[in-house]
C-alpha cells in the first residue's frame, strides 16, 4: 500500500477521508498543486487500481483498445480529458470506479458531477510536521540512491516552493553538495553567468545570485538582524535595505 504521510492536524483529517474511501465505492476527486500528493493519496485509496494518464486513456477509449470492467482505476491530472462525453460514457458501460486527480479546481460541470466527493490537499507550507517527516525520508532516499554518508539536518537545503517536488529536488542537492568543492561551486556561478549574461547591467543583474545566499545562510545561523550586521560587516540601515531589496527571494 502506498505510504502516504499524514503528520499534520489536516493531514489526518484527510487521512480518515480516504479511510473512508477504501470500503465505500464511490468515484473521488482529489484536487491540490503539484507535489501535494494527489497521487499518493490516490494510490492509497485504491493500491491495486492501474494509474492511467488521462490524455493516454482518453486515446485508448476512442481507440477501442481498453477492455476492462468492474473495477476501479486512477486516473491522473483529469482536466486533460476534452472529451467528457465519451469518458463519462465509458465508465458508465463498464462499471468503472474512479479516483481522479486534479491541478484544475474548476473543472467542467459534466466532468464534475462523476464525483461524489473533493478531497483538497493543501500546500505543504501548511503541513509542517508532514515537511518534516518528508524531509528524513528524502534524506534517507538521497543517501541510499547516492552512496553517500547520511548528513546532519541543519546542512539540509530545503525548498517547498514547488511542494514535494522542489523538496525533493533540494535534499538531493544537498547531498550532491557535500561531494563538491569551492572551485566546482565557482566555476558552476561562472558557466551560469556566461551562459546569461546581456546587456549593459550585468552587474546589477547578478548580484542577488551573491547576496540572497549569504542573507539566507545568515538569517538562518544568526536569527537577528544585529548579529546579522555585526557578523556580515554590516550597518542595520543597510542590512535592512539588502533584505528589503531581496524579499521576494529570501521569502521564498
């Protein structure tokens, strides 16, 4: 069965949802951004259910070329689906349950009255204790892919910008991180720059690359603007521009 994490108070309540979803056969929509979990979620509601892009389904039906009845499957990002008439039609002449995925909150009419209940995952800066429980397991995921020592926690980068995904992506980094040295960080810089760099403010246009690290290193280690100032050389007036400048980035 799928593991999905449910550490958050909204997470368990999501948890029972599915529960519920596992012995009552009604066809479900799970809707939320990318890396929620959707399809974790999906897959724990119906772990035996083959997971059909919806595009690709849609083709095979138009096709003839799927034959399966009384069952139930999941069927991934549903708003792909252009012909609802012929899917709706489908499901109803063969006896398909289904639980669906969603990036799209408003879907057509007719694609939303398949379903008998909208299970909304939200974003994991909302679902704190998930991230963290998240975090170890993507640690844990990176050492073993890798064959790499596992590393501290407050050497961890981590980026939720992009849900699961960006999170994911960011462990892994650290690890990679931890293989390579001052000279390969520099010459990644250099080859970005070269690869980027127009017009006559470069300089200007680069300088967040430098800057926002440093702030975020030093937000993290030091927590107050004082000693952030104090050990990054800097009067407040001007640290305080600096993270005004970059708030966008260091809010990320």
């Amino acid at each position: 069965m799928e593991n999905y994490i449910a550490k958050s108070k909204n997470s368990k309540e999501i948890l029972n949802s599915a529960h519920l979803l596992q012995s009552v056969k009604i066809n479900a929509l799970i809707y939320g951004d990318s890396g929620v979990g959707k399809k974790s979620l999906a897959k724990y509601i119906l772990p035996n259910a083959r997971v059909f892009k919806a595009k690709n389904l849609q083709q095979d039906i138009s096709d003839n070329i799927i034959s399966i009845q009384d069952t139930a499957i999941i069927i991934d990002k549903i708003e792909n689906i252009t012909n609802i008439e012929l899917l709706v039609k489908w499901i109803n002449e063969n006896n398909i349950r289904v639980v669906a995925t969603t990036l799209k909150q408003d879907l057509n009419s007719k694609l939303t009255e398949l379903f008998s209940i909208t299970i909304e995952l939200p974003e994991l800066k909302d679902r704190e204790e998930d991230v963290k429980e998240l975090i170890n397991k993507f640690s844990s995921e990176a050492s073993k892919t890798l064959d790499l020592p596992s590393i501290s926690s407050n050497k961890l980068m981590v980026n939720i910008s992009n849900n699961a995904h960006s999170l994911r992506k960011s462990i892994y980094f650290s690890y990679l991180f931890e293989t390579i040295g001052e000279d390969e960080i520099l010459m990644f810089m250099e080859n970005y720059m070269f690869s980027n760099m127009q017009g006559e403010t470069s300089y200007k246009d680069f300088i967040y690359l430098f800057e926002v690290p440093l702030l975020k290193a030093a937000t993290k280690k030091y927590k107050s603007q004082v000693q952030m100032a104090k050990h990054l050389g800097l009067n407040r007036i001007t640290l305080r521009k600096k993270l005004d400048i970059h708030k966008v980035y260091l809010n990320d």
